[in-house]
C-alpha cells in the first residue's frame, strides 16, 4: 500500500515552509528541493537562521534589517527594501506551507479511516475506529501548526512523528481487517473470506481513489509554494551586502 505522495507533501510543506536543511516537495510531477546550510527559528520580531557547523546567526526583521551575529549588516535602501520583502515573503509562505500540510494529514487520514472503518466487525467499531484515527489526525495536526523551528534535529522529531502517527494508521487499518479475516474464517463461510480477500485486494485502490480527487488541487497548491520557494531565492539573491567574511547572504537554493 503506497501512502508516499502525501507523506511526503505532509513532510515537506512544513520543511518548505520553516527554512530546513534539507526538503523536498514531491507530488507527481512537482518537484522542488530546497536546500540550506541554517536551521530557522521565527517568532513575532525576527526570523533567525544559525549555522550549526559555524554558529553564525542571521536575523531578518522587520523595516529591512538584517543583524550578523547580533550587528547590523550595513545595507544600502535598495538592499534594505529586497530585504524587507524576504522578510516579510518569507512570513507569508509560512501558513501557506502549514495549511497545505494539515490538509494533507486530513485527506490521507479521512480516505485510509473510511477504508478501515468499513473492515470493522459492527457499526460501534466502526465509530471507535473512525475516532481513534481522526485523534491521530488531529495530534498530527496540532504538532504542525505549533512547529516554530526547523534544523536537524526538529527535522529528526518530524520525522519520527509522522512515522509514528502513520503506523498508528496502518496499525488501526490491519487490526480491523484481522479481527474480521479471524471471524470469516472461523464461520467457515468460503463466500465472506473469498469476499473478504477481494475487499482486502482493492484496498490500495480505493484509498488512491478517495486521496485522488484532492490531488489537483494539492499539486497545485504544492507547485505554488515552489514557485514562491524560488522567490525567496531571487530576493535574497539581489541584496548585494556582503556578510563580514565577504560572502553573500545565501539562506536557502532552490532547484526544480
């Protein structure tokens, strides 16, 4: 049973959207990789990158400032103004980047619980199934709107949760279905298992159907936080300050 398209949509919209080290949006044929040395922090006054290897840490707030290790980086007023607008390009992809998310998590989740709920023994399974997988949902959910920092090792943490809440789901799908494979078979009615096994057969099929009709909306929903992925690129690539060292200020690259 393949869930990759929207795992990896759930993954990498947080990761595009909160500056990570590494992050890749896959949908069919969209694609975007995001690359970047720094991992990101934001909170209601700055947006701050740090380097893990140098502990450089560059802060963009508002009004077109950029601080290098807590000092101002001189800036000319047309640098000052391509810098006010990555700050503020960069806040405005955030909850764009989440949204995308979450609704993944809620599409992927809804089309694999109808399937599985259909598998349980009686319709009150079938409601505690529903629940627990949309519990699931939510805790998902909820984690990726309070995300505020990406680097290694949120990246780590994402990773882990996701892979944690996914299993939960295919775990909730094969309970149902064993539990109902164990009552086929112990009835010794040869029509419900060859039924069951056809139902059990075509479950990739339908929860591909079920997640296919968002699809379009989602790969362009995706595509879009692409091409504003190499936005983010082409603003900070026209800011011509030079950081202390004599290198340009490169947060992120981006490649489709």
């Amino acid at each position: 049973m393949r869930f990759h398209p929207l795992v990896v949509l759930l993954a990498s919209a947080m990761a595009l959207g909160l500056g990570p080290a590494r992050a890749s949006i896959t949908v069919d044929t969209v694609r975007c990789d995001v690359d970047s040395t720094y991992s990101t922090r934001f909170d209601a006054r700055e947006i701050a990158f740090t380097n893990a290897e140098t502990k450089r840490v560059i802060r963009l707030l508002a009004g077109g400032v950029i601080e290098v290790d807590g000092r101002a980086l001189h800036l000319n007023a047309r640098d000052r103004a391509h810098a006010a607008e990555l700050e503020r390009a960069i806040r405005d992809l955030i909850p764009e980047a989440k949204a995308l998310a979450v609704d993944a998590v809620g599409i992927a989740f809804e089309a694999v619980g109808h399937v599985s709920s259909g598998f349980a023994s009686d319709a009150g399974a079938a409601r505690e199934s529903a629940m627990r997988i949309a519990r699931t949902a939510e805790e998902l959910k909820r984690a990726i709107k309070a995300r505020d920092d990406w680097g290694p090792q949120s990246e780590q943490e994402v990773s882990r949760l996701i892979e944690g809440s996914v299993g939960s789901l295919i775990g909730e799908m094969v309970g149902n279905i064993t539990a109902q494979a164990i009552k086929v078979a112990l009835s010794g009615d040869e029509a419900a298992v060859a039924e069951l096994e056809a139902r059990a057969g075509s479950i990739e099929a339908n929860v591909e159907k079920a997640i296919g009709k968002h699809a379009k909306e989602l790969e362009a929903r995706a595509d879009a936080l692409c091409q504003r992925a190499h936005d983010l690129d082409r603003i900070e690539g026209q800011i011509s300050a030079r950081l202390p060292d004599g290198s340009p200020l490169d947060l992120i690259q981006v490649q489709r």
